[in-house]
C-alpha cells in the first residue's frame, strides 16, 4: 500500500479498497452493505495513479461552508433586508403570502 491515504466514499464515509487485477490497479467501495452507490475508479496504470484518481474531489469545495449555522441565518436575513423583529415579521407575512 501507498503512503497517500484515500479519502472516504463520498457517498457513505466508509473506508474504500484499492486494489489490482490484470487490467490494472482500481479503487471501490467495498461497503455494499451501506453503500448506495458504491463508487468505482477505472483501471490505471499504478496505485499511485488509482488513488489520485479517487481522492480527486473537484467539487469538493464547493461542497463544504466554513460558517456556523447561525452565522448563515443571519447573512441570509441581512440579505432581505430584516433588520430588526419588526422586519422578520415582514418577511414571515411575505413568505407565508407567497411572496405578494
Ligand atoms: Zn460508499
């Protein structure tokens, strides 16, 4: 095994497996138990390359948000103008009036 650790299945956190047969090195998710989806690379020439073609996450950042729940709600509400209870209110009416 490589020093380059694989990053978990995107789909169910497990632990993948990389491996080799005849038509090169893969790596999968082997947690059909828990898996989905269970995820597969296509073959490649060596481990190396099997697992950056795994770990290769481009959307990976797009995924993850780095601000508290609560910093979010507020962001949002600053957004819409609330800036007081007088103004959730508002908007509390305009979104259960359906936006009218
Ligand atoms: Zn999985």
């Amino acid at each position: 095994m490589s020093e380059t650790k694989l990053k978990p299945c995107p789909f169910c956190g497990e632990e993948p497996f990389c491996g080799t047969d005849a038509q090169g090195w893969g790596v999968i998710c082997t947690s059909m138990q828990q898996c989905d989806v269970s995820p597969t690379t296509t073959y490649h020439e060596s481990e190396e390359d099997a697992v950056a073609a795994w770990n290769n996450r481009p959307n990976e950042k797009g995924l993850t948000f780095d601000a508290s729940e609560t910093e979010i709600i507020l962001a949002a509400l600053s957004l819409w103008g609330v800036e007081n209870n007088r103004d959730l209110d508002d908007l509390c009416e305009k979104i259960k009036s359906g936006g009218k």
